[in-house]
C-alpha cells in the first residue's frame, strides 16, 4: 500500500479530514518502495528493500497547534490519530509566528520527476550494475566499497481551507570509492538521477578507478594559495552554503553574510562574479524536482543570483507577512550556468594549480564572510602545464563560496552531481578557481 495514485490519496485524506473537529487540519501522507546494495572489499556486503507510508495530521485551535503522525489505515486508528492531534493542539502553547493553512492553489504542469524505467529497476537490476563496479575494480586490482539504492515515491496534502496537491519521484544514486591494495591510493566517483537511463555505473566506476590507482606516492607540496579545478563533487559541498543560505529572515536580523548595519541586506547587490547565474527551475529536464514544497506552495523558476548579483531571498509565509512582501519558498534544488569546457579542458588551461576531485568534513569557520574549513580526499592532483604531472597529499583549506567565486576564472560544463555533506543534488559546473586557500596538509587519503 505504500504507493497511493493521486485518486486513493484523495480518498484517504478526505476520509480523515472528515474526523476533524478543529478551526483548522492538515494531512500529509508520503510513501516510497525501493532497493539498494552495499558493497566492500571487492564484495556484496548487504542487500535490502525498503516499503513504508507514513500520515501526518495537524489541527490548530486559534493559534495553538498539535501534530500525530501514523502508519495505521484503519477507520479506527486514523479517528485515534485525529483526536490525539487535537488533544495536543489544546494542550500547546500559542504559536505566535502560526501562519493559517493555505487555501487552494494554482500549479504549473507537472514536473518530470517520475521515470518509468526508474520505478522498474529491481534486485537483478541493481545486482547487475553493482556486478560491473566490482569487475572494474578486481581487473584493476582495487579495493571497492560502494552504494547504489534506487526508489520511488508519492507526496500529497491536503487541508480543510480545499488545498489538495500529489506528486510523484523516482531517483537513483550510487557512489563508489576505489582504493589500492595498500591503501595509499583513492578514487572516488557520485551521480543521482531521476532516470536511471542516465546512470552509467561503469563510467563513473571507470574515473574512480582511474584517480585510485595514480594517486598512489603523493607529495607533498607546501601549503598556500593555488589555483584549483574543482570537479563539481568538490564544488557544490561549498556552494551549497551559499545558495542554501539565501534566507530574507536571517539577513534582516543580522545572521547572515547578507547582513548589512541598521537592519539593511545585500539584495540588489552585485556579490560574486558577474558570470554567476544561480536559478532553479522545478521543471528542468536534468534536474526536475516537486511543483510544490512541503505545506502546498507551488515551485516556480526563479532567480536566485544573476550576473553576481543577488535578485531574491527566501521569504516563509510568515516572514514575508511581517515584511509586506510575497512569501518565496526554499527550492529543492539549484542549477548554476557554466560554459561548454569539460574538466579536460579546464585542466589543459592551467599552467600551474590543483585538481581537487572532493571536499569533505566541511565545517563553519565564520558565518558572516561564510568561512569553511574542510579537507581534500579520494584524488589530489598537481597540474603543470596543462597536464595531470603527480599525485599531492591532501590538504585542509579555509575558503568561502563568496570569494571563491570572486576567484572565478573558468566555468565549465553544468553536470548533475551529489552532495557529499548535504545529501542534495544540483546542476553545477566544473570551476577553476585563483587564489584558493590551503593552510594545512593532511595524512588522510
């Protein structure tokens, strides 16, 4: 029963709106069935099937509100779960920033976000993929430690002000990283699509493969200020903090690297280089996400920061109340334009720098300049004259997402790529950056 079409969802929720007695409810329902395979040392090491569907009921008197969630269906048990949720309603404290629940809504067509061929994917499947890593790595005398999981999903809502909202996802993501039997050499390879058409395992298993085995007898170099092509697995684990923190409250109250005195902002500003455009769009094809966000607000294409400058911030429905603005949701995902170089070619243009194929373990050093510390891994290569000369020790940087793309001198080719911290996925492109700040070296791999 874990995955309801839009007609069964409806039916559902109507049902247990029906039990309400409150000013106001909510219902959400979410459920997803899926697989994965996790692999180490050259072998399967678990394989697994998820199937779950879980029903979250809010009800509000005036201003003071209660929430039970549920994965029972029966008459009985969601009746139980809409009184437990107005009990508690009753009992809370008022919410003085309690916004009322949103009345119907407009949404454009459908995003792209469910795939047949996606939902179709079984165990053969995944074992199938999984089988050709493997091989990849043992023909390479590697060690291989990987992740593959696929699912498919169902959102909706629905409240007593008539919105009602369903969408559907299907996503597929692995990762892989290859190490030599010594364990001196690490390669390391991410991609997530909605269409597992697009995922080709042995590729991506192939440049891992790759970066393990010539990463071996790394030197060292003295830290400083290099020139850097960062593969799009190293950038978005610091752009993510960018766009992720273009929050209007935030920088109104002064929390923020867009803060300014006397309660003023940075929007409207011009604060990275004018060759950055960052903008999501629910319905781009490579990069599709939901047409509404979790409480039913729809999701359209926006502007997010234009030629440097930053065009909007997110607003929540009650900051932009108190504000006298319209409410602009958080997106699901960010695409950042690029030109049309691969990694090649950005590294042929370097006379002297750095490939960097990942950052990890990135922590905040100083929100208001956005400052992060974190660590190279998994492939760090000096670059000569164009060419990939040796392998280097990795290093610990201090950098800012501001002023790295102040740095900017390349941007490549927009690719989908997975966080490596957040989780997330965005269309980012590869970039080489001037002046970017190593200040440690580290035994790590």
């Amino acid at each position: 029963m874990s995955l309801l079409t839009q007609d069964e969802a409806r039916t559902l929720l109507q049902k247990v709106l029906s039990y309400s007695k409150a000013d106001e409810c909510q219902v959400s329902i979410n459920g997803s069935v899926g697989g994965n395979v996790r692999y180490a040392l050259n072998a399967v090491s678990t394989s697994g099937a998820s199937d779950q569907m879980s029903l979250a009921i809010t009800s509000a008197y005036g201003k003071k509100v209660g929430t039970t969630t549920i994965n029972e269906y029966d008459d009985s048990s969601l009746a139980k779960a809409v009184r437990r949720a107005e009990d508690l309603a009753r009992l809370a404290p008022e919410n003085p920033e309690y916004m009322p629940f949103l009345g119907p809504q407009t949404y454009e067509a459908p995003s792209k976000t469910y795939v047949e061929a996606t939902a179709a994917l079984n165990s053969r499947s995944r074992a199938d993929m999984v089988q050709g890593s493997l091989q990849i790595s043992k023909d390479n005398k590697l060690n291989a430690a990987g992740y593959l999981e696929n699912s498919t999903s169902f959102y909706a809502i629905m409240n007593s002000h008539g919105l009602f909202a369903y969408t559907t996802n299907t996503a597929v993501n692995f990762s892989v990283t290859l190490r030599t039997e010594d364990g001196t050499g690490s390669g390391y390879a991410a991609k997530g699509y909605n269409d597992s058409t697009r995922l080709d395992v042995l590729a991506a298993s192939k440049t891992a493969a790759w970066k393990a085995a010539r990463s071996t007898g790394a030197k060292a170099l003295e830290p400083g200020k290099y020139t850097v092509v960062l593969e799009p697995a190293a950038g978005i684990v610091l752009l993510e903090n960018l766009y992720g923190g273009l929050d209007a409250r935030s920088a109104d109250e002064g929390r923020s690297f867009l803060s300014m005195p006397g309660g003023k902002t940075r929007l409207g500003e011009k604060l990275v280089d004018e060759r950055v455009n960052i903008y999501s769009d629910p319905h781009n094809e490579d990069l599709p996400t939901y047409p509404f966000n979790y409480e039913g607000m729809p999701q359209k294409k926006i502007s997010w920061i234009e030629k440097g400058v930053i065009k909007n911030l997110f607003y929540s429905r009650y900051w932009a109340q108190q504000k006298g603005v319209a409410p602009t949701p958080s997106p699901d995902s960010i695409i950042m334009d690029g030109g049309t170089a691969g990694i090649e070619d950005l590294v042929k243009s370097t006379e002297k720098g750095i490939l960097v194929t990942r950052l990890w373990y990135i922590r905040s050093v100083d929100p208001q300049t956005l400052l992060y510390t974190g660590l190279t891994r998994d492939g760090t290569f000096y670059i000569e004259n164009g060419e990939i000369k040796f392998p280097i020790k990795n290093f610990r940087f201090n950098e800012s997402p501001v002023i790295m793309l102040n740095n900017l001198e390349t941007l490549g080719k927009p690719e989908r790529t997975i966080s490596g911290e957040g989780g997330g996925s965005a269309m980012i492109p590869p970039m080489k950056i001037r002046d970017f700040t190593f200040t440690s070296l580290s035994d790590a791999i």
